[in-house]
C-alpha cells in the first residue's frame, strides 16, 4: 500500500496573517530528571493541515465534531490548476461534476472566486481540499467559505500537493473531535494505488 502523506508539519508551516504563531512548550522531561517526557502545544486551528466546518463563517453552523467523517474518508481527485483566480467558468469546463472530493494542486497560490464556489457547491461534492493556506484569498473569504459551508461541503486547507501527480487516489483526512470548535488539525493522507477499494 502507497500512503502519501500530504500534510504539513504544523509547527514550521505558514501561519495566515494574523492567526496565532504555534509554540510547542515541554513540560516535563527525562534529560531533566523526570520521570517522562510531556509537552503542550499553542496553536490557532486553522494552523497547518486542518479543516474548517461551518461554524467557521456561519453563525449558527455545524461545529468540527458534527461534520461526517463519510466526507473525509474516500475516493478523490487531484486537479491541477493555475495560480492565482479559480472562476465559475473554470470551475464549469474543467472540474469533475462527478468526485464527491477534489483536491486543489495551485503551488500554494490558487483561490476560488465567490461565483466559482457557488458553482462547484451546486455539484455532488462533499469536500473541496486545496494547498493553499485558505479556499479564498485575501479580502475575500467570507463569501467563498459560506458558498461551501452552506451547502455542508467540507473544507480541508493547508495541503502538500507538490509531489502529488493529479489523478485519482484514497482520502483519509479526518479532522481531530474537539467540541464546539469552528476547525480542527488533521494528518490527511492518500493511497495511491487501489488494493481495498475499486472504482
């Protein structure tokens, strides 16, 4: 079985402009006479790999535990695009109407346009996962996320798509049960090769 680990390390990843800057504290530890080590960590939840449920830009929206985890565990596509805009005309000629996930591979620098999230939010997808910091840029975001969020489309940022050809693979992305939280940390991972599963 091929595992191919796209996420990021969370402690020495970019933050988004003006989230919390992760720290990693040790508590106890053996080279200093305790009896085991232990350590704490800060970090804001949309930290590195994570997931963003509704609560996130809808007030009175689904929080990260009610999410079902049938949206993060499953079949996927891996789509390549341009950096910069994704708009709804993209989005129409050139994205699978049929995967129920689909992963962003846009160097880090592709974002959807709020026509484009509402266009894809009218297909069958379930999760939409980018390696980007965010689905939106800048400026815009309130807009894009809610075009998703609304329509209970699940949002997984912070990829590592590099070394990833675009193509179908397995998605394990399954976000952290933290209560009452807008987000949560995920280690997302694909399998690359179709041993117990078929299309």
């Amino acid at each position: 079985m091929e595992i191919i680990d796209i996420s990021r390390d969370m402690l020495h990843c970019d933050i988004y402009p003006g989230d919390p800057v992760p720290r990693h504290e040790i508590v106890h530890s053996i080279p200093k006479g305790d009896e085991c080590n232990l350590s704490a960590i800060y970090a804001g939840l949309h930290t590195g790999t994570h997931v963003d449920a509704p609560l996130h830009f809808l007030d009175k929206g689904g929080s990260v535990e009610e999410q079902p985890l049938s949206s993060f565990i499953g079949e996927c596509a891996v789509l390549a695009v341009p950096p910069g805009p994704i708009t709804a005309d993209y989005v129409e000629r050139k994205f699978p109407r049929a995967e129920e996930r689909i992963l962003i591979k846009g160097g880090g620098r592709a974002y959807f346009m709020d026509s484009a999230a509402m266009e894809l939010a009218m297909y069958k997808t379930k999760l939409i996962g980018t390696d980007s910091l965010s689905v939106g840029t800048s400026g815009a975001q309130t807009a894009v996320h809610r075009a998703f969020l609304r329509e209970n489309i699940a949002i997984l940022e912070g990829l590592v798509l590099e070394n990833v050809e675009p193509g179908n693979y397995f998605l394990m992305a399954q976000p952290l049960k933290i209560g009452g939280a807008e987000a949560a940390f995920c280690r997302a991972v694909l399998i690359a090769d179709y041993i117990f599963w078929s299309r």
